[in-house]
C-alpha cells in the first residue's frame, strides 16, 4: 500500500464517524505532495497517521482545518520528525479488556496475566473495570467485586457474542514493553493522552482513571523487546495462578519474521495466548474469518491462534466468529 493509500484508508476506514479532525487531514495528508514528500522520510511504521497526529499535537499543533495543520507540519517538521523518531505509538486503550474479557473469564483461575507490547500497562486491569455490553437492546452489567469503578468500559456485542458472566480473578500482573510508560510521570501520561484523538473525549477520563488504578498498584513492567524478554518475564510468573500471555496492537509493530517466531516461542510454552491484532498481523489467523462476515477496520480476536471474534480497535464493539 502507498504512503497515498494508507492515509486515505486511514481518513476513510478508521477516522470517519469517529474523529472529523484527523479525517480531514489524513485525506489532506494523501492529497499533499509536499507533506507525504516528508513523510516518505520516515522509516516503516513511523509514518502511521496515529503517530505523527500524536507528536505533532505534543509539540503543540493546534486542532483545527488541515490547512492550519499542514502550515504548522511544515514550520515544525524537525521537531516533529525528531518526536516521531525517538518515540513510538504507545496508545494504550483500557477498553480494549471488554474484548478481551470474555476470553480471561472463560479461564480457570486465579490468573496472572503477561501482556507483551503493554505500554503503561491499562490493560492488565481487567478484574478493576466495570463493563456495560449493549446486546440486542440490553445492557449486561458487569462491576468488579468490590463494587462500580470509575473506568467504565462500554461494548456493543452482535447477536450471539457469548458475553462473560464474572471478572476474572488476577493475582499477578506483568508486561513487557520497549519503551514502559511510566504512569505516574506527567510528561508520559500526557504523551499516552496524544494517543486519543480528537473528537473522543469519552476516552480521556477513561485513560486518566484506568491511569489511577494503575498508579495505585503498579503492574510489574520489563523493559525489552517482546520476544527476547518473554521467557524471563515468565519466569517471574507465580507458578500458583493460570499463565495468559496476551498482546493488542503490539505485534503490528514487530517484522513478519519476529512475529513467526513470537508464535513459535508462545506455542512452546503451551500457556494460553491471545491476540488483538488488525488483520494484516497474522495472515493465518485472518483467512479464518467467513467472507460473509465484514471486517471493516476491526482487529481479530484470537485464543491460541483460533479466531473468536472481530473487535472495535478501541475495544467498543465484539462480533463473534461462527464456527
Ligand atoms: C499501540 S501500543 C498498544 C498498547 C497496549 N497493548 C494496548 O492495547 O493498549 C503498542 C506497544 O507495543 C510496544 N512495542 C512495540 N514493539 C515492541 C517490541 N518489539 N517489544 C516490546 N514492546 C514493543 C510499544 O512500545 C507500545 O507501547
């Protein structure tokens, strides 16, 4: 795909009806030969939309036309390319654990949790968020023990999605990142808020809550590539509590090759694994998908390389795959 067609697949599949902002200037990004001319520049995945939205509004482009957008990129483009080089996409979506949710309460517990790519780690509190699914008209409550937290993760869930009937209980929970956020420092908590973008202010209290929670209870995480670090990571898991070893847009971000080996090493283990991933992550895993099913912009769901579900990128929608 072109540097052209991806942006204007990004305005057109995944920022229409969700940010009118960043669609205006992804379409404005793909027909400006002098801005795709500097982002041709840009190594791999540094040119995704997400991220140079996100280091340029860090470094104080303002929201608003893409002309005023495109004015100010131009102006800033050193600083901005230099953001964008050093840093990397670390959004971190607490909502994504609705998705994942049916899965973790399927499995017998107690359950201590290793998610690779982790960012700060939102998504190793599954057990901490309270849960809303809207299916068919009715919302399933779901609220951890201790009763409603101040995250509220709400999911539309297709006929016939199996939906979870408890949290899981979690004992231990670690991550492993290239570049850990930590929570608790302002300047990377608001590098984690560039990642929510314009027009979803329903996110921004959802971050600055789950960053709480996390805050309060800080998850263990190690720094490293995914890979290299997975068998020592599991080595500091309680032998006690069911081993998941899960990930959500991380292996996007690894080479095709890593990624067969990352599933090599996750098989060996034999400890459960899942996956949310968008579709061109695991070829293998995507052709499961019925053709009758429309996977728009929607990542896959997967338990041990079997596909379950289709899932909003943010974690706002679940459809389950037939089998
Ligand atoms: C888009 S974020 C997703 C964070 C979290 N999984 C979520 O769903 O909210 C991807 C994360 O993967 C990390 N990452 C990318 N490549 C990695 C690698 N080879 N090893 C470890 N972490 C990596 C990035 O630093 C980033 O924090």
């Amino acid at each position: 795909m072109t540097l052209v067609e991806y942006y204007r697949t990004f305005a057109e599949v995944e920022a229409r009806g969700v940010s009118p902002i960043y669609e205006a200037w992804a379409l404005g990004v793909a027909a400006d030969p002098e801005v795709l001319t500097l982002l041709k520049t840009l190594p791999g995945l540094k040119a995704q939309a997400n991220l140079v939205f996100a280091a340029a509004r860090w470094r104080g482009c303002p929201l608003g036309e893409y002309e005023e957008f495109r004015r100010w990129l131009l102006a800033n483009w050193s600083i901005t390319r230099a953001t964008v080089l050093a840093r990397s996409t670390q959004t971190n979506e607490a909502g994504r654990c609705a998705v994942l949710l049916p899965e973790l309460a399927s499995i017998d517990g107690p359950i201590a949790l290793l998610e690779v790519g982790a960012s700060a780690g939102l998504c190793l509190y599954p057990d901490r968020y309270s849960y809303r699914y809207e299916q068919s008209g009715i919302v399933t409550v779901l609220d951890p023990v201790a009763g409603a937290s101040p995250v509220v993760l709400r999911c539309v869930a297709s006929d016939g999605t199996p939906l979870p009937e408890r949290l899981p209980e979690v004992v231990w929970r670690a991550g492993i990142d290239t570049h850990p956020i930590d929570i608790g420092d302002a300047a990377e908590e608001n590098w984690l808020e560039m990642f929510i973008w314009p027009g979803q202010p329903e996110r921004l209290p959802t971050l600055r809550n789950a960053a709480a929670i996390a805050t309060a209870e800080p998850p263990l995480l190690v720094e490293g590539d995914l890979l290299d670090s997975l068998h020592s990571a599991i080595g500091l898991a309680p032998t006690d509590a069911t081993l998941v070893i899960f990930h959500s847009a991380a292996l996007v971000y690894l080479a095709p090759d890593r990624r067969s080996s990352f599933v090599d090493a996750v098989r060996r283990t034999g400890f459960t694994w899942l996956s949310n991933e968008g579709g061109s992550v695991f070829p293998e895993i995507t052709a499961q998908i019925p053709a009758s099913m429309n996977r728009g912009g929607r990542f896959i769901l997967s338990r041990n390389g079997v596909a379950v579900a289709l899932s909003g990128p943010h974690g706002q929608s679940l459809e389950r795959v037939p089998r």
